[in-house]
C-alpha cells in the first residue's frame, strides 16, 4: 500500500501528508491520499516533524525535532523576541518509528545485494513492467529519426506535452511529415494539448522551410476543405507566415479566414470552435479586431469567451485599447472593472492619463489595487507624486505602526467581519480556504503562529522573507510594466504570477528589463486601508477564532 508513496512534513502544523505518486504519462503526479486525514498529525502543537527515514525494519522513522515556535527569531517583532524564548523545546527533540499494525518484532537486515533483483529480473526476462511503458517510449524518442516512428508516438500518446516536445526535439526538418501522418482518431477530439502539438509543429515546420516537408504539412487543409474545424485555428496559428508559391493552399486559407467572425458571434457555435479561433484575430490590426472584442464585452457572453476577449485586449495592449476600455469602463460590471483597469495601469504612460482622469474625479481611485498605488508612488516624478497625491504615502517606521497596532491582537475580533476584510484587501494574493487566489506564501500554517507575528507579517511584510517571494519588475519591449512573482524559468522564457492569480509566460528576448526589488509583492501602508478593530477582525477569521 506505501509503494511509491510520498510524505511531505509540516512543521508548522503538526501533520505529515501522504502522497501516491503514480506515471502520468512521460512524467510522473502524486495524489494526495485521503481528504480529511494525514499520515501522521499531533495535537501537540510543539510537534514539527522535518524529516524522514526508512529503516533498515522497513519501519518509517520521523524526525520531530520539537519547539515552541518554529519560525526563526528574525521573522518576530523585537519586541516579541524579547519577552519570549525563541528556542524553548529544543532539547526535547524525538524520533517517531512508523510500523503497521500487529508488527511485533524487527525483521532481519537484509543484505543490499538483494535490492538489484528486481533490475535482473528485469534484464533476464526481457519483460519491462506495464507502467514504465510510456517513460521509456519517451526516451526512446531521442534515438528515432523516422517520421513515421515519431507520428506514431504523438498518435499513441496525444495528451502527453512533454511526449510531443520530446518528439520535436528529433524532428529536425519533419515536423509537417509527422503532423500529416497523424491518423483521423488524433483530429476528431479537441484538447489544449492537441492544439498546442498541431500549433508548434506548424511552426516549426514553416520555421525549418524544407519544401517537401511545407508540402507534407500543407497537405492538411484537404481535410474536409472549407470547414474552420477545431484543430485547422491552430494550424493557422503556425501558417501565419506562409512561404511564397502556395497559391491553392493561400485561397483555401482565405476561405477559412472568412469563417473567423461568423463563427465567433455565432453563440449556437461549438464553444470549443469559438475558443479555438480567437486567437486568430490577434493576427489582425486592432481596428479590425475592435468590434469583435467590444461585442463580446458587452454581451451576455460565456465566461471563456469574455477572458479570451480580455486576453485580446492585454495582447494590443493599452496604447491601442485604451478609448474602448475608457468606453466600456462605465457601464462594466465589479469583475469586468477587476481586468480591465490593470490594463491600463500596465503602462506608465496610460497610467498616468487614468491617474489625471482620476484627479479630475472621472473615476473612483478605489479602482487601482494597492499594489499599483506602491508601484507608481516610488520616486520624485510626474507620476510619482500623483500616485501619492491620489493615495496617501504609507508610514516609513514599520516597527512603530506595528506597535501601534499591537492592541487588535488584544481585542475580540469577529471572524465573520474578518473574512470581509480578506475579501477586500488580501484576496488578490492569498488563499484561504477556498476563498483567493494562490499567489503569495500560503496561509496554511497561520493558525498555529501567534498573533503578534502575524500582525508584523501584515504590516511590515519586506521585514524578512524568503528569496522566493521577492516581487520582480519586467519592463518589456512592447512597452509594458507586470510586477509580480517568477514563478519558473527557463533559459528562454520566463512565468510570471501576478496580483489577482494572472500568470504570462514572457519570452527573454521581448524583455528590455527584469530587475528585483528587493521587496515583496504584498504592499506596504496596509494600515491606510484598515482600522484596528478591522484587523482585530481580520486576525480572527486567519487565526480561526
């Protein structure tokens, strides 16, 4: 039952999770086991399991090593720190030993040579057990050349991404032989995956520009001919450069161009056919894409369409979409408001002309997030001392506003209030529950700290973190400004999670300037924006009280 488990310590709230880790594909995913119950949990709440070992018994052995307080002294208010013993509990460390139940006695050593009997067997046999099946196709991958061997992988395992990345890697100058030789049951169901294969393919093919190879993927548009089904949007996607000389393959692309705007405005449409052709309208001018954005906000619509119309709108970006965005911001309900703005305030210089629309009382300040008020009131400049004319400058002595604020954590707060509070101010970063979204440090373990410390982490946040939760800036060469968190990286890309749970994947080359700013993404001058009774509240609903 424990094979191929995992086990996850928390420390900070006395539990141990057990996760079963099983193949999905050429990768691997672990699935919690069980929904309302841990492996291993104490009411102790000076018990912090860290660490694990299994024993030569077979036994799990779990490292507790036993405190009060389990964040380190510098993540406390002084004050705190001086009142209470930090390390108290630290020499009264345990190790837990896991057995099943009915074990009675300890079970031999067994010699290590006996571990490589499952490889041997492996090898003398021949066979290969039934799950490594697809890992091992996936490494096979690297060595096959021929395209037909490659399209019969993709075929044989469609919704596996990283199966159809790996057989790109291969693919030089055979991505349309191997996109064309995928059979009928690959086209007939829609998927993201399939699209993302048919897009990249198409790409590379073009990009690679060997003739045959053009006329192998080209091929594709004589399937059922004239008909904008699922996957033809994607393999317009990657013929957006089309070579020179392909007449007949032009006018049948033309022909489906044509289908875009009937299909998208047609509501009786497959909604996975109107999904799939949006992004076919970010190959146009805005001009052209205007009417066909503006309809879809302002239309009863399906929430997929309206954030792929608001996907658009980020696409063109504020220098483009701004009068329209001014148009619909009146008459925009609170969630449409919620996208919209940001927009706007993406770029200084649209920020800037909404910030004097602001002060000429057009619209509510209440609009701009908090941390877009902290982004735009650092410095002397023009926008600068606007945003701080607009928003109130936040108190620079932090250790005083704490201890100003220090009496709400004597107060009786009401938890119901407090979720109101979270609504409004936290839930742009945080989760809890299920209310938020997962973009800053989790709030899984703040019912165990106490109230003194969680009060510093909301009023003085840049105090002490981790290196992973310093807020970055990324000026790009659209013109665009995102802060947010880097989620991932790569050598060419880089993903971005940002207020409000948004995450774009940005290509190194279309950066001008990344930069730290040495601080979190959570704003300071939180105090400006809540009362101590508010937070008194505020603490009972994070605290469960």
């Amino acid at each position: 039952e424990l094979r191929n488990n995992v086990f996850v310590p928390d420390p900070t709230g006395q539990l141990v999770t057990r996760y079963k880790v099983e193949p999905n594909g050429a990768s691997l995913k672990a699935t919690r086991v069980g929904e309302r119950t841990e492996f291993f949990r104490s009411s102790d709440e000076w018990s912090r399991p860290v660490n694990f070992t299994t024993g030569p018994d077979g036994a799990i052995y779990i490292c507790d090593i036993y405190r009060r307080w389990i964040d380190h002294a510098r993540f406390f208010p002084e004050e705190f720190v001086k009142t209470h013993d930090m390390r108290q509990g630290e020499n009264e460390g345990r190790i837990w030993r896991v057995v099943p139940k009915g074990t009675k006695k300890l079970v031999a050593k067994v010699p290590g040579r006996y571990h490589a009997i499952p490889e041997v067997g492996w090898g003398d046999t021949g066979e290969v057990p039934a799950e490594h099946a697809e890992r091992i196709a996936f490494l096979k991958a690297q060595k096959i050349t021929d395209a037909k061997e490659l399209g019969a992988l993709i075929a044989k395992y469609p919704e596996d991404a990283w199966m159809a990345k790996m057989v790109a890697s291969s693919a030089s100058k055979q991505m349309g032989r191997i996109l064309s030789s995928l059979g009928d049951d690959f086209f007939k169901t829609f998927s993201e995956t399939r699209s993302a294969t048919i897009r990249s393919f198409a790409l590379g093919a073009i990009a690679d520009a060997e003739a045959e190879d053009v006329k192998a993927l080209l091929s594709l548009l004589e399937k059922e001919p004239g008909k904008l089904v699922w996957w033809k949007p994607a393999l317009l996607q990657g013929l957006a450069k089309l070579p020179k000389g392909n007449e007949d393959a032009a006018k049948e692309i033309a022909t489906l161009q044509s289908e875009i705007d009937t299909i998208i405005a047609d509501p009786k449409s497959p909604l996975d056919q109107r999904l799939a052709v949006m992004p076919l309208l970010g190959q146009r001018k805005w001009d052209a894409v205007q009417p066909v954005v503006k309809t879809l906000l302002t239309t009863n619509q399906p929430p997929e369409m309206t954030t792929a119309a608001l996907t658009l709108l980020k696409k063109y970006g504020a220098a483009s979409t701004a009068p329209l965005i001014y148009e619909l911001l009146p008459k925009a309900g609170p969630a449409l408001k919620r996208d919209l703005v940001p927009i706007l305030t993406a770029s200084a210089t649209s920020a800037l002309d909404l910030f004097k629309r602001m002060e000429k009382g057009e619209f509510p300040t209440a609009w701009v997030d908090v941390e877009t008020r902290w982004r735009y009131q650092r410095g002397t400049s023009e926008m600068a001392e606007l945003a701080k004319k607009l928003f109130g400058e936040a108190s620079s002595d932090r250790a005083k506003v704490v201890k100003d604020y220090t009496v709400a954590t004597t107060m009786k707060g009401d938890a119901k209030k407090g979720q109101q509070v979270f609504a409004t101010i936290c839930i742009t970063c945080h989760k809890h529950g299920a209310l938020g979204v997962d973009v800053g440090p989790p709030l899984s373990d703040v019912k165990v700290k106490p109230p003194e410390g969680l009060l510093s982490d909301i009023l003085d946040p840049n105090r002490m973190f981790e290196a992973r939760w310093s807020a970055y800036t990324v000026e790009t060469k659209d013109g665009r400004t995102l802060s947010g968190l880097i989620q991932s990286e790569t050598s060419d890309a880089i993903v971005l999670a940002m207020m409000g749970g948004a995450k774009e994947t940005i290509s190194r080359s279309a950066i001008k300037e990344m930069k730290s700013l040495d601080r979190t993404l959570m704003p300071v001058g939180l105090e400006a924006a809540i009362t101590k009774e508010q937070m008194a509240d505020l603490l009972a609903f994070l605290l469960g009280k």
